[in-house]
C-alpha cells in the first residue's frame, strides 16, 4: 500500500473513531499493521482462547485489534457473518465496532476501547444481544475460554445474564488474589476444568 492510501486509511480511521454514527468497514492488514507496530508484543494487550488482543494507536486515539489465531480453521462464510453481526450491535454496554479485516494472510476484528473481554466467533456470550422476549438462548457449539466459561452453559448450552456475571466474578477473583487462572486448556474447545473458590 502507498504513503497516501495508507494516510487516507489512517484518516478514515480516524473519522470513525470522533463520529459515533459512521459505520464500520472494511480495513486493510498494512494498516492493522501499521497502527500496532506489525503486531508487535509490546502492543499486546491481551490474549483469549482463540485471539490476540493489541493496542492499536490512531493519531492521538487508542483502539483495540483482536487478531484471531490459527488454533482452528474459521469458515469464510462464518468470519462474515459474525462481521456482519457485529456491525448490528449497538449498546451502551457493547465496545463499538469500528471495522474488521478479511485478508488472505490473517484474520482480525478491530474495537475501540482498552480490552475486549469476550471471544467472538461462532456465537456471541452477550446477553444484551437477546430479544427483549429472550432470557436465554441456547448454543449449537460451546466454545470459549477455559475458566472463563459458565458451567452451566458448558452442561446445558443456555446462555443468559448468569453466563456473563460468571466469567465477571472470575474476573474479580483473579483481581482480588492477584492469581490467573490455569492457562493451559484454554485453547481446547471443551473441558470441566473450573476455577475452584474457597470461601
């Protein structure tokens, strides 16, 4: 890509983040690249059981690049559906998506904001994505991060409110203890493997 596309990119991107109402859309890999230093460890913010998390610097605004890895193959068809998902939510309680990337030589979904807590991929464990008649909804594939995961949802499929308040006080123990959970399993896409708490 040349000096002045990759600045019209720059600019584009720039423009999403002051207008809340610009949709978001398509973005090359030069400029995921570019913004979080080729993906460097210095940028990384974060890692799940199924993605990288990077700091991406945008002029003087900061995004989040989550760059999906390889530990299983991603349907192309599957990638765009949950692009296109993720363009329809909007939430005050939802990190605004600001565009993804579908080049042939990797996979990102880029968010602004610090840190993107939940994996996207096949589903979304969301309970503000539920119909206002919804309490629950249930899977067709359980996936997610290990220890992270609702046991309920991993024994019945159900995913609700419960499911996030879960993974939030996993979140808050491991604050509050100054320990991570076992990192070992959490690329594998079904496990019983919990967190045990002692209270």
């Amino acid at each position: 890509m040349d000096s002045e596309a990759c600045t019209s990119h720059v600019d584009l991107l720039e423009r999403l983040l002051l207008d809340e109402s610009a949709e978001p859309t398509n973005l090359p890999l030069s400029l995921l690249q570019g913004i979080t230093n080729c993906f460097s460890s210095d940028h990384e913010i974060g890692r799940g059981g199924f993605a990288v998390v990077y700091k991406g610097v945008v002029g003087k605004g900061i995004v989040a690049v989550k760059k999906l890895t390889n530990t299983f193959a991603v349907p192309e068809i599957k990638f765009h559906e949950e692009a296109r998902n993720l363009i329809k939510a909007k939430h005050k309680n939802i990190v605004r998506f600001l565009g993804y990337c579908a080049d042939t030589q990797g996979k990102m979904e880029e968010y602004e904001g610090n840190l993107v807590m939940a994996d996207q991929r096949n589903w979304l464990l969301c309970f503000e994505c539920l119909t206002q008649a919804q309490t629950y909804v249930i899977t067709k594939n359980i996936v997610g991060t290990m220890g992270y995961t609702d046991p309920e949802y991993i024994r019945s499929g159900l995913i609700g409110f419960s499911s996030d308040v879960y993974s939030l006080g996993v979140i808050i123990m491991e604050i509050l203890t100054g320990v991570r959970h076992n990192r070992k399993d959490e690329h594998v896409r079904t496990s019983r493997r919990f967190p045990q708490v002692e209270l």
